[in-house]
C-alpha cells in the first residue's frame, strides 16, 4: 500500500521555504525511494569576483596564516570575513 502524501504548499519566497523545510519531514511530502540524482551543469556560482587591493606585506602573512591551516588564502580571507560579519 502506497502512504499518501502530503501536497507541498507554495511559499512567499526563499526564507519562508527554508522555515518550513526546517520543521518539517520531507519524507511526508515526497516519495525518496523514486528520486532520481540529477545534475545542474549550467548553475552559475552565486560569489562575484572583486578587485582588493592590500599592502604586501599583509597579503604574506596572510598566506602564511593559510598555509598553516592548508586553505588557499582567498578562501581563509573569506572565512575571517564572514567571522567578522556573524559577529556583528
């Protein structure tokens, strides 16, 4: 016997979707056992490369700092970034 499913509601936007996703079992409202893996070859990445001009020398002891943590250094700025930005 097949279990019902529920019907997905339509959302306002993005972060309405997110909250409900958050507090719900999509397993109620989808069936996983008939998913099939898809790829999304044309996405384009959602980061925009910017031009940031830093002095030498903070630019080296920033890749020394990303060699010790075996990142790339434009990822480690990226981290620091975003730590600097949640702590706001």
């Amino acid at each position: 016997m097949t279990k019902k499913r529920k019907t997905v509601p339509d959302f306002k936007n993005e972060a309405e979707e997110r909250e409900f996703w958050e507090s719900h079992d999509s397993g109620d409202y989808l069936d996983w056992d008939r998913a099939e893996r898809v790829r999304f070859a044309n996405l384009k990445p959602s980061s925009k490369s910017i031009s940031l001009r830093l002095p030498v020398d903070l630019l080296e002891q920033i890749k020394v700092a990303a060699n010790k943590r075996d990142v790339p250094y434009q990822s480690l700025i990226k981290i620091w970034l975003a730590e600097k930005v949640d702590a706001r």
